[in-house]
C-alpha cells in the first residue's frame, strides 16, 4: 500500500447516524402540522358533507320552481295569442 498517492483514502467510510436535538424538535414540529392540516381537512370535509345531503331537496324544489316558470310562459303565450286574435277581428 505504500505504493498509493497521497490523495487516496486507505481508511474504510463511516456513516454517523447520531440524531441531534433540533432535527427531533424539527420533525416533531412537522409532524404536528401535518396532523393539524389532517383535522382540518376533515372538518372541511365534513361541513361540505353537511350541505350535499340538502342538494336534493333543494334540487326538488328548483324544479318545481322551473315547471312554475314554464306553465307561467305557455299562460302567457296564449293569453297573447288571444289578444292577437281580438285585435285581428277588432280591425
């Protein structure tokens, strides 16, 4: 081995796989994010549950609403359809 140059590492590697006080509060830190953003998102999750079990009542009544607005304009278009009648005979 005394043939090596001097820029060649004849000792083996190690691998230091201390954890250090900071890294722990680090992770720590992160990890009690990541659970509060979980509940969080539960949360929102379940309020908009909540609102989608009214969607089909509200669906219901929506169409209601429209079939109302719908015999309202065929009221309408024959009521007019009368007065062109009346106004045609009146002439």
């Amino acid at each position: 081995m005394a043939d090596l140059p001097p820029t060649v590492r004849t000792t083996p590697v190690t691998l230091d796989l201390t954890i250090n006080l900071p890294f722990l509060i680090t992770v720590a830190g992160m990890l009690a994010a990541a659970a509060t953003w979980a509940a969080d998102s539960n949360a929102r999750l379940e309020r908009l549950e909540e609102r989608t079990r009214d969607v089909p009542a509200i669906t219901e009544r929506l169409a209601r609403i429209d079939e109302r607005g719908n015999s309202g304009a065929e009221s309408l278009a024959r009521i007019e359809r009368r007065l062109d009648r009346i106004e045609e005979g009146g002439r």
